[in-house]
C-alpha cells in the first residue's frame, strides 16, 4: 500500500452530555505510516480510546478527515462502515471481549462468518491463526478454562485472522501480570517484524511502550509534539 | 445460516431460562390447539347433523329438566307426527376404577327414525339390540376404554339413580358423536329402577311427516303443555344441536378470552426474557460489531433467537397436546363433546401462534441490540 495506513486531518470529537457539548479530541493530525509500530500514550481520560475507536471505525470524528486502509470514515454510512471494518482492521480490547459461549476456534472463527468462506475453510484459518499465537492446544477450550494471557492471545488471534492491514489494541495488557503482558508484547512485536503488521497500540505502561518504533503522547486531547518521543530508550527513561 | 450455531448457543447459555420461557410458550400453544380442536369438533358435529325431519322436545328452560314419560302417548297424537322416542340420559360408573359413562336410554324399535344420525348402527347390531331387552350398545372409545367385546357383560353403576345394569354388549354405535356414550332399552332401565320410580325423559326425539309441517308441530307440541308443571321447548334437531353447542361455545369464548391474555401475558415474558439476555450481552453485541457485524446482522441474531426458543416452546407445546388429545381421547366430562382428537390444522395454528410470540417479543429487545452503539455499549460493566 501506498500513502499512510491512517491518516488523520484536524480530527475533532466531542461528546454530548446533555445540552453540552464536551470535546475531548482537539484538533487532531496524525498520520500512521505502513509497517509502523506506534504507541499512544497518556493520562487517563485524556482521549486515547476515544482516538483509538475512531481509527477503528467504530464511531466518526466531529469534524477533520479520517482516511483509514484508503478509505474515507467520515464519509461511510453504517453498514458500509460495519463491512469496512470486518475486512480492515484487528481490534484487541483490554478486557479480551471473547464471546464466552464459544471455544477459543469458535471466537477466532467468528470474524470469518463475515467474509465467503466455506466452513472447512473458515476453520482451517481459524487454527493457523491460534497457531500463530501458540495456542494449537487450546482449539476447544472455552474462555473461561483460559488464563488471561491466553484469552488475551485468542483476541489477537481473532484480530488477525481476516488479514487485516491495521492492527489496533487498547491497553492490551492492562489487566495481565508482568509475565502474561511480556508475552503478549513479544507477540506484537512478531506480528509486526515478521507479518508486517501496521500496529497501533494505546498503553499506560512504559515497559510496553518501549516495544513500539514511535510513541505519540496525548494530553487533554491534544497531541503534545513536545511529549513526541521518536526512539523507545527516551520512553524508558522517562518512566516515573 | 452460518450464524445458527452461535445463535442456538447463544440462546443456550441460560438453560433454565430458555427453558422456562420456552415452557411458557409451550403453555400458550397447548391452549390454542385445544381450543382449535374443540372448535372444528363443534363444527364437525353440527354438519353431521342433517336436515332430517327431526324434532327435539325438551324441558323449557333446560334440556336437563325430564319430562315425564306420559308425555309421549300426548305428542304421538299431534298431527303430523309420525314416529316418536323418549332419551333418558344416563350418567354412571363402569369398570374396576368405577370410571364415569354417559349413555342413554330408549325405545329401541323407534330409535331408527328418530335417532340423531342415519348410518350409525349397523343393521346386525340393531337387530340384535332389539330381540334383547338387556342389549347394550357402546360407542367404540367406551368400548376401547374398558376394554370390550361383543357378547361381553358389562355392568353400568347409576350415579343418579342407584341401580346396577347388567348388560349384554351386542354391537357398537358408529356415529362420532356417540362414540363415547352407550344405549340401552327404556324398559330395562325402567325395570332396574321399580315401579316407584319412573325414569324421567331428557328429550323426545320426534319424526315429522313433512318439513311444511314442523312449524306447526313445534307450535302445538309446546302449547300442548303451556302452564303446566313441566312446560316444553321444541325445536328442529339442528337448532338442538346449535343450543347444545353454544353452551359449549359461551365456555369456550370464555376460554378463548383467558387465552388471549395469557398469550398476551406470555410475550411480555419472552419479551423480558430477551430483553434481560441481550441487556447481559451488551457488551458482546458491541464486539460483534466491532468486528464487523452490521446492525441488521445483529437485529436478525437476536430476533432469531426470539423465534427459536418460542418456536422450540410451540413444538413442545404441540406434541403435548397431541400426546394428551390423541393418545388418550380426551375427556371433557359429560355433554356431546365427550371426546375428540387434535387436527393437524390446530398443530399448524399452534406453530405459527408460537412464531409469532417469537416476532413480538423479538422484535424489542432486537431493535434495542441493532442500535446499539459500539464506543457505548463497551463502556458497559455489567
Ligand atoms: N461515550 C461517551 N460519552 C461521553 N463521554 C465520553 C464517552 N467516551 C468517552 N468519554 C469521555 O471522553 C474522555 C476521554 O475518554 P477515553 O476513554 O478516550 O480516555 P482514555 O485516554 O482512554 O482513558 P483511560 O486511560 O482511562 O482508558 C473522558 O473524559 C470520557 O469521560
Ligand atoms: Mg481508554
């Protein structure tokens, strides 16, 4: 692909909260480039899932110019936006969000559905995709026989399993342990050297940070260019 | 299609919910079945019931006051009518479990012209209840109920009157509504019963010579009898079979009227029944979006989950009354409906009542999911 993965122009967005209307992205540009791994950082509240789901195509910005995978957000209608997003992006969410009633496949299978996919095929994807996250042995196992960090690979694995070009995650290890979280950074970090994956990852945690090529930080819903840290050693060495 | 299995594994996830709401559903669909079935045997009886020139004369105010028997020699002298028979009806116990029995008794040499129905004995058979005082004859679902042949005794217990009938079976009533009720001679019941109490007549059964006629044979019957003790009403057979019927339909609109509400009563808990499981799934409607599902997609999931579990509940609900109608012979107790089987109609009415429910109460909590927006219903903590 050509020209950046997002592409973002003077994006506003605010929310209603009554008659008022509370803005809490503030003129954002940012531009992701392919095979870039970025990492978005700052304080709670400061808009960083709200940035985040609109990359995802999940909600459209107020105002600016959204153009995701080479395709215009801002000007999507739902449906469009809903198939847009099955083919486009890979969404990994802090709590996992598996569907508890089905297996890890089942959950890995389910964005497949979408797509014209025969069953035999459908499965076939499912398994190499758990196997690209190291869980070939876990195939029938339900969300709740899995530990954290493995449901937590199962949801990658389900972002990954349509190929998407965009690989978004929200805190992805904010409710693992050191150990679980390691692995499910090195994991990103192998999606993106060995599969070429864009990656946008959002993360309290330096640590997490540290893996990422470019960090851009958020402040009130405003990117600060004075917080941009370019290399990830700066990242470390500005940890509290 | 593709999405069944997460939809039936969806709607599995509370088993005993799903299966109470189903059950709930099940009830509902068993009501309409037995009223549509109940309804079609009215109809079917009354069609039986053919334009012969029959005439029924009763007791005025209710076909359950007897008249007395000397009544009969009276009208036989009406102009115009030609045959006559006195029915008693009969209520008693028969069997090991003293098992409740309708029947009646009659003349039985005048029973062919005046009988409610043309071909419903055959001919060896009403011989053979002629030469034979204590002759009974018995609808066949008496017959199968207690287990009896031709040539059999069978005792009949009165519940009215205390008399023990010891009958011959010699043959079977084939009309349909007759086929839980049984026969016997007026003068055997008269005998059983001893000079002191003269059985009293539920109806006359009366032949006219012509149709011109019955208007008039109606109106000098009852004037025959005006202010006496026991005052008649004569009507045409077919009118006799409607007021029988409409006693049975008034029951029924009262039925029909509980129904509606319980149906009513039932969407509203299939309704909240979905409405709790997609509030729980809040959260997992917004992933399926997130990856992609489209509102309709997920309007569709959950309205199909509707549709299935009230679906499975109509399917319960219809092989339960097929297996309480048709097996058994379901008995409503005395009067002509006494016994009936379910039409395949009603099952056909029954399934689609329950798809239905299914749309109705669907249709809410599915138009509640299909709206939902993503970056809103993550932030949803149960
Ligand atoms: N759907 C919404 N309706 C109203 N306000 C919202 C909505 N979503 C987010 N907000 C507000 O927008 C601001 C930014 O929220 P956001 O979730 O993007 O923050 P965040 O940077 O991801 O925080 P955290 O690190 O705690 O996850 C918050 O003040 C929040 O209250
Ligand atoms: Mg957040």
């Amino acid at each position: 692909m050509t020209g950046p993965v997002v592409e973002m122009r003077s994006v506003c967005k605010s929310y209603r909260r009554g008659d008022r209307e509370l803005p809490v992205l503030k003129d954002i540009s940012l531009c992701v480039e392919p095979r870039e791994f970025l990492a978005l950082m700052g304080p709670s509240g400061s808009g960083k899932s709200t940035l985040l789901n609109l990359m995802a195509g999940f909600d459209r910005p107020t105002s600016g110019t959204l153009v995701v995978a080479g395709r215009d957000l801002t000007r999507a209608t739902g449906p469009e936006l809903a198939r847009w997003r099955a083919g486009h992006v890979g969404f990994v969410f802090q709590l996992y969000n598996l569907l508890p009633v089905l297996t890890a496949r089942e959950n890995v299978e389910l964005p497949l559905l979408l797509a014209n996919l025969s069953r035999a095929e459908r499965r076939r994807r499912a398994e190499t995709a758990l196997a690209l996250v190291a869980l070939s042995d876990r195939l029938d196992h339900y969300p709740h026989q899995l530990s954290g960090g493995q449901e937590q690979r199962v949801a990658i694995a389900r972002a990954l399993v349509s190929d998407p070009p965009l690989l978004l995650a929200d805190e992805p290890t904010g409710d693992l342990d050191a150990e679980s979280a390691g692995e499910v950074l090195s994991l990103l970090d192998d999606l993106h050297r060995e599969l070429d994956k864009t990656i946008v990852v959002v993360t309290h945690d330096p640590v997490a940070a540290a893996r990422a090529r470019r960090v851009v930080r958020l402040e009130k819903g405003v990117l600060s260019p004075q917080a941009r840290v370019e290399r990830r050693d700066e990242v470390l060495s500005a940890a509290p | 299609m593709k999405f069944f299995p997460l939809l039936l594994k969806n709607l599995l996830r509370r088993r005993r919910r799903a299966a109470l709401t189903a059950s709930s559903v099940a009830v509902c669909v068993f009501i309409l079945v037995a009223l549509v079935t109940l309804t079609t045997y009215m109809k079917n009886i009354i069609r039986e019931t053919d334009s012969r020139l029959i005439v029924i004369t009763r007791g005025r105010y209710s076909f359950l006051d007897p008249l007395p028997y000397a009544y009969r020699a009276k009208i036989e002298h009406v102009p115009g009518v030609v045959a006559s028979n006195a029915v008693t009806l009969i209520i008693g116990t028969a069997g090991d479990k003293d098992e409740v029995v309708n029947g009646m008794a009659l003349i039985p040499e005048t029973y062919l012209d005046t009988g409610p129905q043309k071909e419903e004995i055959p001919p060896r058979d009403f011989d053979a209840f002629v030469r034979d005082r204590s002759a009974i004859l018995v609808g066949p679902v008496m017959a199968r109920r207690f287990g009896w042949k031709i040539g059999d005794t069978v005792t009949i217990r009165g519940s009215r009157y205390p008399v023990e009938l010891r009958c011959r079976l010699v043959g079977y009533l084939t009309a349909e509504i007759l086929s839980d009720y049984f026969a016997i001679h007026r003068s055997y019941l008269e005998e059983a019963l001893g000079p002191d109490r003269e059985p009293g007549v539920h109806f006359f059964p009366l032949k006219v010579e012509s149709r011109e006629a019955i208007p008039r044979v109606i109106g000098q019957i009852d004037a025959l009898f005006a202010n006496s003790a026991a005052e008649t009403k004569s009507e045409p057979q077919r009118d006799f079979m409607m007021s029988l019927a409409s006693l049975a339909r008034n029951i029924r609109d009262v039925v029909l009227a509980m129904g509606l509400v319980i149906v009513l009563a039932i969407v509203l808990v299939v309704t909240n029944s979905m409405a709790i499981s997609v509030r729980e799934r809040t959260r997992e409607m917004a992933v399926l979006k997130a990856l992609g599902f489209t509102d309709g997609q997920v309007l569709k999931l959950v309205l199909g989950e509707a549709i299935l579990l009230a679906m499975s509940g109509g399917v319960l609900g219809g092989a339960v009354s097929y297996a309480i109608f048709a097996s058994s012979g379901f008995d409503l107790g005395s009067g002509p409906a006494g016994h009936f089987a379910v039409q395949p109609l009603a099952l056909a009415d029954g399934l689609a009542l329950s798809l239905l429910i299914g749309v109705a109460a669907g249709s809410f909590p599915a138009l509640h999911a299909s709206r939902l927006r993503i970056v809103e219903a993550l932030r949803w903590v149960r």
